[in-house]
C-alpha cells in the first residue's frame, strides 16, 4: 500500500506505546504500577467540571473564533503578562487544541525544508518528529554533560548557516529540569544575536518545585519578543489532558500565521472545552495549581529517598513536572533476571514483567540507559512500585 512520504518520516509517539503495554498486562489480572503517565492522576477542579457543564448545556455548540473565544484569549494575554511578565495583547495570543497542536503550527508557520532546529537532548520525541513533518531538520544537541540544562555553548557548537530554531523546554519533559533564568537569558541572548527562532514550550511552568525559578525569555531579554513564540497549556497544571486546550503567544504576524493555518486544519480548539477553561485562565483555580504542586512535592520527596536506596539507579534531581529521568547505565548491556537488556525499550519490557512496573523508555526521549519515572500516582503506589524495582535491579548481571 503506498503511503506519503510524509507519514513515513515519524513513527507514533513512543511515550503511548509504553502505556499500551502496561494497559495489556493490566487487562490480563495483573497489577501494574504505572509509572508512564504523562498526566496527573487527580479529576480537574470541581470548577472547571462545573464551568464544562454548563458550557455544553449552553449555546455553546457553534464554531468558535478560529484564534479562539475572544474572552479566552482577554484572560490568557492578562495572565501571561501577571505570571510570565510578558505584555500581551489578545491578538498576539491564541487558543489551540492543547499544546502540541500549537507546537505544531509554529513549526508549520516558521519553518522552511532545509532549515535546521536545534532540540536540546534528551528531549521530548514529539519536537522531532514535529520539525521533521514542517519539512525541516531536527538537530540533536546533548545535555547531559550539563546536567540536562542546555547551555548556550552547546546550542553554539551545533548552530550552522542553516539554523533557524532553538526549542527551549523548561520545566523539561523527560527530565523533569528547570532551565535556571541566568542560562535562558544567556540563551535568549545568544538567540537574538544569531536572529534564530525560541520556541518556549512551558507546558509544566506552573509544577515547579519551591526553590526552582520558572522563568521567560522575554521577560529576562526584552529584545527576545520578536524571535520568540511560546507554548504553554491547561493540560499539565489543570488536570485536563483530555479536553485538548493550549494556548500560544508570539509576534502578532507569527499568531496570524499561525491562525490562517489552524483554520484549515482545526477550525479552532473545541468550543465546550474553551469555555470549560474559562475560570482557570482567569486565575480563579490557582489554589487548585498550588496543591498540586504541593502533591507533587511529597511524590517527589519519596521518589527520592526510595532511589538512594538503589545504587544501580542515578538520576539528576527534577524540580519541576512530575518525572525523574533515571540512568541504568551499569545494567544496559548486561542482564536482568537471565534476560539480556540491550537498551531502554529491553529494560522496560523485562521491569514490566518481572516488577509490574510501567516505565517509559528513554530512546523515546533520546538517552537509550534512561528510563522516564512519572509520580503522577498515589504516593502507596509509588513506594510498592519502587520497592518492586529495587528487588528487580537487584538481579542484575
Ligand atoms: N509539551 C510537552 C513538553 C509535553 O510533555 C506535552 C505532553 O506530554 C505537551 C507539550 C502536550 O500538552 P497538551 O496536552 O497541551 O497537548
């Protein structure tokens, strides 16, 4: 069967595949901690649940604004000027069916084949794969030699005439690090200089964990406006993944691009869920953000002690998200429990089976000994699953 070019350039998003699998074993009988969720584990805010009642009992059912409700996008372009210190006029922002959509678009909107993107490594798959479907070349630049913050020298030594985007994740999915302000300004910087593109995905900048900044690049290099566009989202701090809103802000011509696009391929974020978020972006649910936050601090606190207890494990301490991103580098390439363990996706599979723990592998993310540990689950189930891999890596040979 002949399929595009275009469908055979990426492969589906790894970070499911690992869900799948664990979903398969769990619908065998057997209880699987699942440490692969990209999403909090807690029901959105009786709010919101409310606010998306009474939008689909409303008039609500029409086509929206492409761009978005206007009202939406009043209480986002306030919000973003109180939390990131970045003025924003309404139509300098937009709504998009959840973060990757609008990830999506501003690739499509600033991208040209040939053009290259420098993606900090390791580094969420989708942004790869994304650069790759706009026609573009996604560079890989490693960060682990910095303990995962990209450092503008990095950026530097991978930069070519062609360059024409950096991605700046913070905090960063997989591994869970805040970019400190000083190095985003020295990025923001160094980005100005070199007239490249920033895309800011701050998807996770409201789960920080006290004593990390989340900063923006704008805020801390004023000229940095102009080059660049940010991505951030309800999905993360709001518990609504599945009701699909993000949002995006940038120069005005980048967001009218961006709009034309989405015309013709969304039409527009779903108008119930628009609505439904309506209270959040007016900042009437921040003390629901703040005890997630203060969840996620304990999760985090746990994880941590559990770990130092398995000396086959290392990973650079997370302060933001909900992820650890673990380092097996003395068992990739040996064995676990007889099975040989070749790399991030071997290991997966051998702790789902033999320790009914579903992590995600970290080829997904572009580091083949890590894999990714999200404490987006109960703190029982978190000390069951970790004692688990304890007992498991334990057999290591
Ligand atoms: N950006 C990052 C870094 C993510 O990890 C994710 C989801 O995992 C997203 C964006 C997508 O968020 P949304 O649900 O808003 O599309």
């Amino acid at each position: 069967m002949h399929l595009s070019q275009q469908a055979s350039r990426v492969l589906g998003s790894r970070t499911t595949r690992a869900r799948n699998r664990a979903e398969a074993l769990r619908s065998r009988g057997v209880d699987v901690v699942n440490f692969a969720a990209g999403e909090l584990d807690l029901l959105p805010p009786e709010a919101l649940r409310h606010a998306l009642y009474e939008a689909a009992r409303g008039a609500t059912n029409r086509y929206t604004e492409t761009a978005g409700l206007p009202e939406l996008r009043a209480a986002l372009a306030d919000r973003i000027s109180s939390l990131s210190e970045v003025n924003r006029t309404p139509g300098e922002v937009m709504v998009t069916t959840g973060a990757k959509h609008g990830l999506y678009l501003a690739c499509l909107a600033l991208l040209d084949p040939g053009d290259e993107v420098l993606i900090p490594q390791p580094g969420w798959g989708t942004f790869t794969a994304q650069v790759r479907l706009a026609g573009a070349t996604p560079v890989p630049v490693e960060t682990s030699g910095s303990e995962f913050v990209p450092l503008p020298e990095q950026l530097e030594r991978a930069r070519t005439g062609r360059t024409r985007m950096v991605v700046v994740n913070t905090p960063n999915n997989p591994t869970g690090v805040v970019c400190p302000p000083e190095t985003l300004a020295r990025i923001a910087a160094w980005a100005v200089r070199h007239r490249l593109w920033i895309l800011f995905d701050e998807s996770y900048g409201e789960l920080v964990l006290p004593g990390a900044v989340h900063a923006h690049p704008v805020a801390l290099v004023p000229e940095a406006r102009e080059v660049t566009v940010t991505v951030g989202s309800f999905s993360k701090s709001f518990a609504v993944t599945g009701w699909r809103v993000g949002h995006v802000h940038g120069p005005a011509p980048v967001i009218e691009a961006m709009k034309n696009l989405q015309s013709h391929t969304t039409s527009s974020a779903s108008s119930v869920a628009q609505y439904a978020v309506l209270p959040a972006a007016r900042g009437e649910l921040d003390t629901f953000v703040a005890d997630v936050r203060s969840t996620l601090r304990a999760r985090h606190a746990l994880v941590g002690a559990a770990l130092r207890e398995i000396p086959q494990v290392t990973a650079v301490t997370p302060q933001g998200a909900f992820y650890y991103f673990l380092d097996f580098r003395t068992v990739v390439g040996g064995k676990l429990g007889g099975v040989p363990v070749a790399g991030s996706e071997a290991l997966a599979d051998v702790l789902l089976e033999q320790a009914h723990i579903a992590l995600t592998p970290g080829k997904a993310f572009g580091a083949d000994t890590c894999l990714r540990l999200s404490y987006a689950i109960g703190t029982d189930r978190i000390a069951e699953g970790l004692t688990a891999l304890k007992r498991v890596i334990s057999r290591a040979e």
